[in-house]
C-alpha cells in the first residue's frame, strides 16, 4: 500500500474492488479502534425491491472432475508407454503378461492399484502412482505353465473401490 501525505493510497490496481472498499473504510474512520462505533462501519441494507437492487452475479459449481480409468488392456508388453499385443485371450507359452491403464482427471498424486486374480483368488496386488490429469501405467506378472483359465485385473483407487475391470482367458494350445 502507498502512502501520501500520511493517508494511505488504496486503488484497484493493488487491491480488487471490494476489498479496496472495505479497506478505504477501515483506514478512513477515526473512531476506529477497540471502541469504534461498529454500527456506523456496516454497509448500507439491501433494498426490499428487487427492482431497486443492484445486479449480483451468481457463482455457478464447477462441475466435478472424477478420476476415471480411461483405458485398460491385457497386452504382452508396453513399449514407450504403448501396449503392444493386447488381447482377451493369450495361449499358454506366453511368459508374462501386463495391464496397461490410462488414468485421467487426478488432481493431485495419487495411487491406483492392479488387482490380478486367477480362478477367483489374488494372485497379485500392485500399487502404481498416478502424478498428473493424464497418465499411463502398468504392471506384469508372470505366467506359470498350466495357468490356464479365466484371469481378471481390477484396477482400484486408494479406497478399494473398482475403476476398472478386465478379464481375460489363457488357453492351451
């Protein structure tokens, strides 16, 4: 805040205009202090009419933006961030298999995990960092021979709450 000539100096330039007011007011009353007549500081009521009342604009909620799981596939490896041989269904000699998730809307840091289950029971549980509005992840397991059957990858956010679901098939050849 300037001051000139002992009077501070408050414009729009430096403080926003209803605080700029306010401000005026506070600095300009001389009977201000721990017994200043608050009454006379108050602003002015509104009008009964509503003819009479100056435009208020109305705060409108931004809507809310909810993390989502825009993509996840089962591939055979992800190069460069891209999922490379994505399928449903894998026959048996394959080694490892990952998912791969596309996130979107974090606000802040957060964690996603991959829930991998065969037949029914986990078989892992991976914990993947998201840090920003857009990101891609994964994680892989490794295929033992005679796993074959029906597998299902959950993708939850920190509560446990299911974003995502894939299921996928490994056959015998």
């Amino acid at each position: 805040m300037q001051v000139f000539s002992g009077k501070p100096i408050v414009s729009s330039r430096t403080v926003p205009g209803a605080i700029a007011a306010a401000l005026l007011l506070l600095l300009s009353c001389s009977g201000c202090g721990p017994k200043a007549n608050v009454a006379a500081m108050q602003p002015a009521a509104v009008p009964a009419s509503s003819a009479e009342a100056p435009a208020v604009p109305q705060m409108v909620a931004a809507p809310a933006i909810q993390v989502k799981v825009e993509r996840a596939v089962i591939c055979e490896s992800v190069v460069d961030r891209v999922p490379q041989g994505a399928a449903d269904a894998f026959y048996d000699d394959v080694k490892k298999l990952c998912c791969f998730t596309s996130v979107a809307g974090a606000l802040r840091p957060m964690t996603v995990e991959h829930v991998w289950s065969y037949k029914g029971e986990e078989i892992a549980r991976v914990p993947l960092k998201v840090y920003s509005s857009r990101w891609r992840t994964h994680s892989s397991v490794r295929i033992r021979p005679g796993q074959t059957g029906e597998w299902k990858v959950l993708v939850t956010d920190s509560t446990g709450g299911t974003m995502a679901e894939t299921v996928f098939e490994i056959r015998g050849r």
